[in-house]
C-alpha cells in the first residue's frame, strides 16, 4: 500500500462521519423557495418588457435617457 492510500484509509477509519451524504430538509425548502422566487421574477420581466425597445425592464434604458433629458 502506498504512503498516500495509507493515509486516506487512516483519515476515513478516525473521521467516519465526513463521508456520510446528509439531506437537510430545512435547505432543500430554502433552495426551492429561492428558485420559485427567481421564475416569478423572470416571468414578470418576460412579462413587462418595454415597448419601445423590447427590453426587460430591468435592462430598459428608455426611461434612463428620458430623465437625463430633463436635467
């Protein structure tokens, strides 16, 4: 046995518990959670684009130049 493989076999026979895969429920509800709220909000981009240019909303640069405009 190599010096190498010698030590992974030790570090998993002291440390059992590092190589054990756990699901948290908690995490899983975190993440779907987070991922319902980003279609939402792509969906209502997809949704509300600009008429003039046909942009996102959140990528319109038409109400930015009309603003600079008026100063």
């Amino acid at each position: 046995m190599s010096r190498e493989s010698n030590f992974w076999h030790d570090y998993v026979l002291q440390h059992p518990g590092h190589a054990v895969f756990t699901f948290d429920p908690s995490h899983a509800f975190g993440a779907a959670v987070c991922l319902f709220l980003l279609a939402c909000w792509a969906a209502h981009q997809t949704q509300s684009r600009c008429s003039e240019c046909d942009a996102w909303p959140v990528r319109c640069r038409c109400g930015q130049d009309e603003l600079s405009r008026r100063s």
